[in-house]
C-alpha cells in the first residue's frame, strides 16, 4: 500500500510536468517507462484515472510502441541493433556473446531484474555497427572487448551516467560534402533576409529553387507550403476562429540504412530549426514540433539546449528578431520506436499522444494535419536545404541537379564498402561514382532507399540518382558477393512484418505471410509453385494496403526476385510441392499434455 502510494505520487509529477495535455500521453508514459522500467497495470489505471481517459487507449498506446513495455524490462534494458548492417558486422554474435555472459535469455529479463536483453529493429547507426541501446542510449562499434565491459558494469551495478563517455560517442563520418554540408547557414542569417524581402518573395525563392521533400516522396515544398498557408487563410471565418497552423519536422528516419537525418541534428540543427523558422514565417505558424526517433534519445538535450540558444538569441519565441507580431517555437517531441510513424499522417496520430495508425487520405495534413488544423510535415534534410535557399536564393539551388531533380541529395552510404558514411552528390550522379567514392568492391547489388525503397544488381551501376530514375530518401546500402540475396529479402521481410502497425488486413496478414513462404524457401523447403506464390502475394500486398510503407514491404521480394530468380531457383526443393509448416511438430504439444508418443499419436504429411 505504501509502494502504492509512492508510485502515485511519482506518477502525478510526471504527469503535472507535461501539463496533463492528453496530447502527450506518449511522453507521459514515455517518462513513467524510465522512471519504472515498465507500465503497469497500476500505472495504466493511475494515469487514465488522473488525465480522464479510458484505460483502454493507455493499454494500446502502451502495446503498440516496442520501446513501451507492461512488464520489466531491467534496470539494464540492453537491446542490440537487429538490422541488416549490423547482421553483416556480427550483431548477432555480439547478442549471443552478451547474452550468455549475462546469463539471460535472449527477450528475455534477468530473474532479480537487473538486465534484460533484446534485439530491436534499426537504430540509426549502420556507418557504426554493431549497435545498441542501453536505456535508451546508443552505443556504436560493439566488439568483444566492449562486450566485457559492458557486463562488468552491469553485473557493479554501475549508473549508466558513470559508465566510460567513450563507449557513448557517435560520429558524424561526413565523407563528401558539396553545396550544402559545405556552406553552413549560419544562425539568423536565412531570417535576416527574409525579414529584409516580404513573405511572397522568399516564397518565390523557395518556388524557383523546385526543392522537393528530402525524405522520399519528392513532393514539391513550395507547393505544400503554400496549400497550407492557404487553408489558414481560408479558415478565418470558422466558428472557432483562424486555424493556426503548425509546422512538424520529421525525424524518424526508421529506414534501415538511413542515418543522414541524425547527422543533420547532431551538428546543423542550428540550420534545420532555422529553415523550420523560415517555413513557420511563410505559412504564419505559431508553433513547431520536431518528431525525434525513439532511438536518437542521445540527441535530446543536445537540441533542447540549441534551442535554448536560439530563444536568448531571439531567433525563437515571441517578436523574432524584432519583428512584432513574428512569434514562433519548437519543442521535441520523442517517438517511442515504431516504423509506421515515419508516414506524415501516422506521425501526426503520434504527436496526438495515439497509436501511429497512418490516417485515410484525402484529407491531407496541409488542411487537416495537428488537432485537425493544416500542418507542414517535411524532412530533416527538407528543412536544412530551405534555410539555405532562403539565404542564397532559388536559382542558386537549381544550378545543379538535373531537370526534375535540383540541387543536392544527401546519401547515408554503409554496408560492404571502405568509407561509410555521409556522402552530398548533386542529382544526376553514377551508382558507380558513388560506388567508387565510398570503396566498393566486388559489389552485388545495392538496396537504395531503404527496404522500401529499390534493389539494383550490378548491371545497374550506371543507372543515376534521381527522381527521373533512382529516387531515394537517402539510404544506400552495398552489398559485396559474399553476400546471400535471399537471406537480404528474408531479413527485411521480417523487419516489415514486425513493423506492421495492423491496421489494414493486406499489410498486417500479408507481411505475415510473405515471411513465412520465405523462411519456407530459405530454409531449402520450398517449391516452384511457391516462387510463383510468393511473386503474387507481394504484388497483392503492394496493391492493397492502406499506406505507403505497407505498400512498398513487397519490395525487397519482387526486386530481387525479378533480378536473380536464378538464385531463388537454386534453393528450391525439386518436389512439387511441400507443406509451409510442420503438421506433426505443431501437435508437440498436445502429445505432451496427453503424456502420449506413440505412432497413433503422430500425423504424416506425405
């Protein structure tokens, strides 16, 4: 009763800190997830009690986000990076090896509770890995020798703040850098020339610059601008009066390969809350939000501090350089580690303290975004290049690039090569000069874009990157001849099924199947007729679902498929056909209830 009462206490502080706006739900539980190392069932009952709410959506809330947990996850919760790139460089031995030295079962909590281990989906590292989090934190480059002391410290009982700062750093690894990473904005100065020209001209900039969303979907910034600022205008005469609008900068770059949004943050957030300042000015925004993946926890306080500067600089808050009537802020908003919340909508669902369940379209977030009011979503690397166009004007931008593509695109090159790391090519470029400049050899085939995105074999090296061509939102991932096509389809395979948010049937089920008839195949059971259902379940899955990203989880499969059927051929069985799924082993069970294993009690599939 006294625990009781002290956890309700504790639970009323964090609820009082966030104002008890239900808009914030997942920072409220985000916050007890820390303070408790779980949401329980009397945490759950506590808040819903105290904010108003049904506990229902608090329990769905708390199910859907993988950085959520209702049961103790350890006062050590360690989860190592499970993405393809950190497969390539050990990850899975690393698990094993931390595993066994901790004595705890993989997915598993230690039985006095002081660590638990996991795997978890991609954490924004892949120029560094193997890669973890502990509590949240990332750790880079994993070996052995860290492996050991990592367990050291947890089996002292070490605080995480005291554990050597070595083991915590990330670098940037900027290789290349061209019109953009080379000529930083510096803080004020892309507001400076907006204040000095009115809104319709810089409006025109950005216009003549055809800057188009840096993170995949290539829609035209100006254009979503200008339909948002639009939509406030015309919400003057509503009963509830103008509906300000907001502006949201997506920074959960969940694709695997995609890191160049965490480099953006970690050393020009200065230019990327800059252009987000220059767009708020435009649309008439009051209020900015940046989305910030669950697993760039580290960055945080980085960038509250960035902020901070730039209120006591007067480049945030109220009369903005002076100019009365110009009032605008950020503030940070942490995802809790949930794919489908990379999609506009989905995001905006989450900014709303709900499960990212990706919204139906038409309405788009310019009219109906943030509490039904017109929202700019745009990229990291959107944002970033805007303050320079407002600096240095649109022609400058559209100097380079090519005819449907302008300007420079950043790459988050890693993978077999020699040079990982952050590349800027203006648009237009070789998949071989890029090859080339980050030092790839023997190379097989390349995913550009992500899981979602293309997979191109090595007769592709001159193809270009570009929207007329290759567009991508930045992931680039190499893959040498050692390397087994199927086993790269069949890991992102399983990320797309894990990363299903459920809401549509086609995603949630499909990708669920997909997996199944590729491990079927993979582990050298399958048949022709199962090639031939495994090519039509994608295309159907890529046709039905609601979303986006639902639409692009076949991907992998048909792109590879398409290329190297040569290799899927070479996997098949030369039976006709056999079962997906093992009959007598699912039944394995049931004998031992019975305490029978006699023949009678066992099924054939022949």
């Amino acid at each position: 009763m006294v625990q009781q009462e002290s956890e309700r206490r504790a639970l009323s502080c964090i609820i009082d800190r966030h104002g008890r706006d239900t808009n914030r739900l997942l920072s409220i539980l985000r916050d007890v997830q820390s303070e408790f190392g779980h949401v329980s069932g009397f945490a759950r009952h506590t808040i819903a009690e105290q904010m108003g709410l049904d506990e229902t959506r608090i329990r769905g809330v708390v199910e859907f986000y993988s950085f959520l947990s209702s049961r103790p996850t350890g006062k050590f919760d360690v989860r190592i990076s499970d993405s393809i790139t950190d497969h390539m460089a050990g990850s899975r031995e690393i698990a094993e090896l931390l595993r066994r030295k901790l004595d705890v079962g993989l997915g598993e909590t230690r039985n006095d509770g002081r660590v638990g281990v996991t795997l978890t989906s991609c954490t924004g590292m892949c120029d560094q890995g193997p890669a973890a989090l502990v509590n949240g934190h990332a750790i880079t480059r994993l070996s052995a020798a860290r492996i050991d002391l990592i367990a050291k410290l947890i089996e002292d009982d070490v605080a995480l703040d005291a554990w050597p700062a070595e083991l915590f750093a990330v670098e940037d690894n900027i290789r290349l850098k061209d019109m953009l990473l080379g000529t930083p904005v510096q803080p004020g100065a892309s507001l400076d020339r907006a204040l000095a020209l009115d809104r319709k001209l810089i409006s025109t900039e950005i216009e003549l610059s055809q800057l188009r969303g840096r993170g995949g979907a290539g829609f035209n910034t100006a254009a979503k601008w200008r339909y948002c600022a639009q939509s406030s205008e015309e919400s003057v005469g509503y009963p509830t009066g103008r509906l300000d609008p907001y502006v949201v900068c997506n920074a959960d770059e969940g694709e695997p390969g995609t890191f160049k949004d965490r480099v953006l943050l970690q050393t020009y957030s200065d230019q990327v809350f800059e252009g987000m300042t220059v767009c708020a000015y435009l649309i008439g925004a009051k209020q900015g939000f940046v989305y910030l993946r669950g697993e760039y926890l580290y960055l945080h306080s980085r960038l509250e501090g960035v902020l901070a500067e730039r209120r006591r600089r007067g480049l945030l808050g109220k009369n903005i350089l002076g100019r009365k009537g110009f009032d605008f802020d950020i503030e940070i908003r942490q995802g809790a580690g949930a794919y489908i919340c990379g999609e506009e909508s989905a995001l905006i669902e989450s900014l709303e303290g709900k499960r990212g369940v990706p919204r139906n379209r038409p309405p788009y977030p310019v009219t109906h975004g943030y509490l039904g009011k017109p929202t700019v979503v745009n990229n990291v690397e959107t944002f970033f290049a805007a303050a320079a166009i407002a600096l240095h004007g649109g022609e400058w931008f559209a100097a380079v690039g090519t005819e449907k593509s302008k300007g420079t695109k950043l790459l988050s090159v890693c993978g077999d090569c020699a040079r990982p790391g952050i590349y800027e090519y203006p648009f237009g470029v070789t998949i071989a000069r890029i090859l080339e400049d980050c030092g790839a050899k023997s190379t097989l085939g390349i995913q550009i874009g992500g899981p979602s995105g293309t997979f191109i074999s090595d007769k592709e090296f001159d193809r270009k990157l570009a929207y007329e061509d290759l567009a991508t939102g930045g992931s680039f991932i190499v893959f040498d001849r050692t390397r087994d096509v199927v086993e790269i389809a069949r890991n992102f395979t399983h990320f797309f099924a894990h990363e299903s948010c459920g809401f549509c049937t086609p995603c949630r089920v499909g990708t669920a199947l997909l997996k199944n008839l590729l491990d079927k195949i993979g582990d050298g059971h399958g048949a022709a007729g199962d090639l031939a259902e495994l090519s039509r379940l994608g295309r159907f899955v890529r046709s039905a679902s609601h979303c986006g990203l639902g639409q692009t989880a076949a991907n992998p499969i048909l792109n590879t498929l398409e290329r190297y059927p040569e290799i899927y051929q070479a996997r098949l069985k030369t039976i006709d056909f056999e079962p997906g799924f093992d009959l007598d082993g699912a039944l394995a069970v049931a004998r031992r209830l019975a305490d029978r294993d006699d023949a009678n009690a066992h099924l054939s599939q022949s």
